[in-house]
C-alpha cells in the first residue's frame, strides 16, 4: 500500500495551494480518504475526511477554506486549501482507512508553510 502526497510548498498569507494523494495498492473507491495535518509537540489532527455515504467533515478551522474531493478513477483524494493562514503550516498527511476492519494507512507527508 502507498499514499503519496504531493503539492506542497512555501506560499504567502492569502495564498492556494492544491494537496493530492496518489493510493496504490488498495481498492481505492472502499475508503474512507482524509486529510490530517500535525505541527511539531501537537497531536495530529483531522482537517478534512469522507465518512459514511461520501460525506466530508472539516475542522471547524478550515471550514470555508479547504475543499476535499476525491477522484475514485484516479485513485486520488485532493484537498484544495484557499485563503492559507501562517497556522496552517504544518506537515499534511494522507490518511486512508477501512472502519469495519480496523485498516489504516498513511502517506509520509507533504510539508506546507504559509509565510506572513
């Protein structure tokens, strides 16, 4: 199983930048996909996920900002992140999970630093 992200980067205070995941080695369209992120001493958190019937769920910091999607053809889970704020920085993680089996997989990280 691989996660890979990509589309992370340095970008000023207001800024876009677009996250993607690219998953191998599993029945894509069978998980839950989601987006986490986690800044150095802090716990890692859940910005944005698809839950039961392809709902999606954002932390209350993103809402209104972040969009998450997901291309089953592509094997791919975006997260397009608008209007970035310096406490956005943080390394991005990729998160695919099965609930009823107990599976969790995770990509390595894609670093994002919003400058003010």
């Amino acid at each position: 199983v691989q996660l890979v992200e990509s589309g992370g980067g340095l970008v000023e205070t207001g800024g876009s930048l677009r996250l993607s995941c690219a998953a191998s080695g599993i029945v894509f369209s069978l998980y839950y996909m989601g987006w986490y992120r986690q800044t150095p001493g802090k716990q890692r958190e859940l910005v944005a996920g698809f839950s039961s019937g392809d709902m999606t769920n954002y932390a209350d910091s993103v809402k209104g900002r972040f969009t998450i999607s997901r291309d089953n053809a592509k094997n791919t889970v975006y997260l397009q992140m608008n209007g970035l704020k310096p406490e956005d920085t943080a390394v991005y993680y990729c998160n695919a999970r099965r609930v009823t089996y107990g599976i969790n997989h995770w990509g390595k990280g894609t670093l994002v630093t919003v400058s003010s």
